[in-house]
C-alpha cells in the first residue's frame, strides 16, 4: 500500500484545486444575498479562480523547473490553504474575489508539478494505473463539485465550501513531506517573466472586457478599449515567445498538428461541460426553488458516469486511439449541451437536466485523462512539462472565458423574452435573474401582477439556460470534429520528423 502513498498525494491536491472550480457554483445564491454581491461580482468569484490557473500555469511550470517539484507542490498547498481560509471568512464581495486569485495561484503550483511527480514515482503498468486512477479522480472532480457544495451550503453555510479544504491540504502536506520525492530538475536558467506578464495581462483584459459586456453592454467603450489590449499583449506574448531563447511556451510546439488538437479539445471540453454550470444552478435555486443539496445532486449522474468511465480507459492511455477517445468525449458532450437545451423550456423542472448530464459526464469521462496523456504523446518528452502546462491553460482559459461569454448568451436571450412580455428595463431584469435575485424582483412589483411577472422569469430564465447549454454543445461539436481532423494517426517516419524540427 506504501507504494500508492505518492498517488494518494497528489490526488488529494488535484481533487481539491478541481472542485474548487465548480463547487461554488451551488453557493453563488447564498453569496449574492450573504454578501450583497453584483451579476458581475458572482462571475468573478467564478472567474477570479479559472483566471489566476489560465495566466499563469505555463510560467508556474518554468518556475517549479527552478524550484523543485516536490517544493513547488508543497508551496501549492499551503498557499491554497492560506486562500481558502481567507474565502471562508470574507466579509465581502472584494475580499473574496481577491481571495479565489490567490487560492487560484495555489492550485496553479500544484497542477503544473502533476505529472513529473507521477512520472517520478511509478513507471511501467504501475504508471497506467497511476494515470488511470489519476483521471477518475481528474474527470469527477470538477462535475462533483456542485453536490458537495449544495451539502455544506444547506447544512452549515457557503463558507464551509472553502474551510472544507483546511484538513484535506494538511493531510496532503504531511504525506508531501513524508512520501513524496523531488523530480531531477532539467537545466534552466531563468524564468521567462515577459512572457508570463504579456500572457496574463491578455487573458484578464479579455475576461473582464467579456464581464463587462454583460453589465454595460457592448457599446461601452471601456469593452472595446480592454479588448483592444487583450489582442495586442497577445501580440507582443507571441513576440516575447519567439525571440526567447527559453520560452514559457515554445511555439514551434503549435506546428503540431495532434498537439494543437489536443489544445482545442481541452478547450472545447472544459467550455462545454462546465461553463453552464454556474446558469443551470441559478436556474435550479432561484427559479425552481430547489435547496442548494438538491440543486446540487441535479448534477450526480454527471459526476458517478465521468467517474465510472474515467476509471475505465486507463489502458487506452498508451494505445493510437487517443484522438478517437477525446473527440468521443466532445461529441458526448456536445449532445449532451443539445438535449438540455432541447428539455429545458418554461415549465419544465430539473428533470430535463438529466439526459444532457448523463451524456456530458460521459464526455468528461473519456476525454479528461486522454488529455494529458496525448499531449505528452504528441511531443518531445523534453517539451513534457510545457505540453502539460499548455493543456492545463487552455482549459482553464477556456472555462474563464466561457463563463463570461455565457454570461452574455444568458442575459440576452432572457432580456428578449422579458421585452417580449411587456417587462419594462428588460435588461436589468435579465441581469438580476442571473445574479439569483428572481424572487427579488418579483416582490417589488404588486401582489396582482406577480403572477404574470413570475411565468415571465421564469421563461425567461429557462430561455437563458437553453442558450448557455445550446452554445457549449456546439462547441464541443465543433471542438471534437476539429480534434478528429487533427489528430489522424500519422505514419511514424513523419512523426519523427515532426518532433526533430519541434526539438530543433
């Protein structure tokens, strides 16, 4: 069993800065109302955390490269620690948010250290098992993280959702110090601080001017001015990137055409499995009335299949049909997104939410673990750490920017059902419906026209809902026939090739 102990670790760390990125969806309710907090506000509780892990995995990489594994993981933890007590006893909005960018920094240390520390502790079938086990945990993580949420939020509070993770990290810091041994670090000299300045100061500029949009509209010309930055510290990334004798992100990777497959379908999957979540939640309690532990265990089948299937592909994980697997999962994934979408409608409850997360949790299963296992299939195994950070980002770049974007997708398909039925200053009420503030809004209205303003919401808020779902299932679409196209099997003379100019 000793031998099973480094697993167990990092394990305990990967389950923990995933659950994180969805457990406060079933929470966000209670927060607006605890807190006072905005449409905005809510998002970036969400955001704040998915952002920190996206701008910043590819330079925390670099950085455990000089540190050590082992200490970077440990650092992890105990930062992620230190965050989650500061979320728990927030006493605002600001502090919060604050907060979920620091516990996101936490996590970060801890994703990009992953695999060399499982390289390092097993190989031959052990490592399989490992990555098998690994990935169970990976692909039902994230879709659990509603439930546990609903249970803390409804029998203690929504802060418990954040002081949950004090005992599990410092059982996970006790075994690092015991079990874990550091991985031989490769030779490099500096970090590449331009590049991870650049690339994070892309990726929150794009957040918040999609955030913004939400709350301002796309007219404002704030939006626009942030995007505008967005592209051109893109630009000068890119530039960085390419002169940079020791890059974060060597682009000469990004002429692989199987590991630029693999970057769009982890974009693809985290998008279009979890970037609805946070709407469907608010659909559930605010809508619905449904209590946070029922609002949460709406999403079991999601979370038991990803588990059950994730557990199940280990031993496809070294074999040639990873690209088939992970484009599998996208097309489960996106039927999924298109039967909630097609289910939900102004009368119906949470049963039609089921179908959909049955075949998504499907998608999350087979997809999940292939990821990271094709992404270091597909290069060098001395670009292994970066492909990994790579994927990593994308992911949560992904899932930041979907949660903004479907932000706009909620409120403006509810705003025009609202405008249709007569609502005056539709937009702000589209606003408040996904900010959790639906029963809000219908108690200022009088006791006679409650009724009326009630069914608008309501198909209002299931209009939004059938737009988020139906937008991520077309992206996952999409995602998955790109990934097909790109990750054809390729004849091993080629693939040397490919890999001796990557190197190169």
């Amino acid at each position: 069993m000793r031998k099973w102990l480094p697993l167990l670790t990092v394990c305990l760390g990967t389950f923990m800065l995933l659950i994180d990125v969805t457990i406060v969806n079933v929470a966000l309710p209670d927060m607006r109302n605890d807190l006072d907090a905005s449409f905005s506000s809510l998002q970036w509780v969400v955001d704040g955390y998915a952002l920190a892990m996206a701008a910043l995995m590819l330079g925390a990489g670099s950085i455990a490269d000089l540190a050590g594994h082992r200490r970077t993981y440990l650092a992890g933890l105990v930062l992620f620690a230190i965050s989650s007590l500061i979320c728990g006893i927030a006493p605002n909005p600001t502090v919060l948010i604050a907060a979920r960018v620091l516990q996101g920094i936490g996590a970060t240390t801890m994703a990009c250290t992953t695999f060399a520390l499982l390289n390092n502790s097993y190989a031959g079938r052990d490592q399989g098992t490992a990555y098998g086990v690994w990935g169970a945990v990976a692909g039902a993580s994230s879709a659990i993280g509603p439930i546990i949420g609903g249970v803390l939020t409804d029998l203690a509070s929504w802060r418990w959702i954040f002081f949950v993770n004090l005992p599990v990290s410092a059982v996970a810091v006790a075994l690092c110090v015991l079990v874990l041994a550091d991985v031989e670090r490769p030779h490099r000299s500096r970090v590449d601080v331009a590049g991870m300045a650049s690339f994070t100061v892309s990726a929150a500029a794009a957040t918040y001017a999609l955030i913004r949009a939400n709350e301002h509209g796309w007219s404002n010309a704030v939006t626009w001015w942030l995007l505008l930055v967005a592209v051109a510290a893109l630009v000068v990334f890119l530039m960085v990137e390419r002169a940079s004798a020791q890059p974060m992100l060597d682009l000469a990777l990004l002429r692989d055409r199987s590991f630029v497959g693999v970057l769009i379908g982890a974009g693809a999957l985290f998008f279009g499995a979890f970037g609805a979540l946070m709407y469907t939640q608010i659909w559930l309690q605010s809508v619905l009335g449904l209590s946070a532990i029922q609002a949460g265990a709406v999403g079991l089948p999601l979370s038991v299949m990803a588990f059950l299937v994730s557990g199940g592909i280990g031993r496809f994980l070294h074999g040639e049909h990873r690209g088939r697997i992970i484009a599998g999962g996208l097309f489960a994934t996106g039927i999924g997104g298109g039967l909630g979408a097609l289910l939900v409608h102004g009368g119906a409850g949470w049963v039609a939410l089921v179908p959909g997360f049955l075949a998504v949790g499907l998608g999350v299963g087979l997809a999940t673990a292939t990821l990271s296992s094709a992404a270091m299939a597909a290069v060098p195994w001395q670009r292994a750490g970066m492909a990994t950070g790579a994927v990593n980002t994308a992911q949560q770049l992904s899932f930041a920017l979907g949660i903004a974007t479907l932000g706009s997708v909620f409120t403006t398909r509810a705003a025009n059902v609202l405008a249709d039925r007569g609502v005056p200053d539709a937009e702000a009420a589209a606003r408040a419906i996904g900010g959790g503030q639906s029963g809000m809004l219908v108690q200022q209205v009088p006791a006679e026209a409650r009724t009326v303003l009630e069914e608008a919401v309501r198909a209002a808020a299931a209009a939004g809902v059938q737009g988020t779902l139906a937008v991520s299932g077309v992206v996952a679409l999409v995602g998955g026939a790109l990934v097909l196209l790109l990750m054809r099997r390729r004849d091993p003379v080629q693939q040397v090739v490919e890999e001796a100019e990557v190197l190169a």
